[in-house]
C-alpha cells in the first residue's frame, strides 16, 4: 500500500516544477489571465498549466 507522505511529497514536487516552469522570466507578462485559454489565474501566473503554456507556444511558433 502507498504511503501517502511519499505521495504527497511527490505532488509538491510536481507543483514547484510546473510553477517555475510557468514563471520562467523570458516571455510575456503575467496578465492574470490564461494566455492560453483565458482563464483567471493569480496575477503572477500566465498559464493554467503546462499544456496551456505548450498550446500557447506553438501557437506563437505558428505565427498566430
Ligand atoms: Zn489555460
């Protein structure tokens, strides 16, 4: 049986690597919106998710 510490352990960890992922400084600003999908975020963020922060940068590769 898992150990829950473990996977809450685990979860934080996943949690810090999508938030730096998102808060990589190079980019545009936080607008307190998704840039993807619109959706409201804290005023620091500017993704959901890392999949709307892929979606969003294909889009920027496609020229959109
Ligand atoms: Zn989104």
């Amino acid at each position: 049986m898992a150990d829950f510490a473990d996977l809450g352990a685990a979860r934080e960890q996943l949690d810090t690597e999508l938030a730096l992922q998102i808060r990589k400084p190079e980019g545009p600003q936080a607008t307190g919106y998704c840039l993807s999908c619109g959706a409201v975020l804290c005023a620091d963020l500017r993704w959901c998710d890392a999949d709307c922060r892929d979606d969003w940068q294909l889009d920027q590769r496609r020229g959109v």
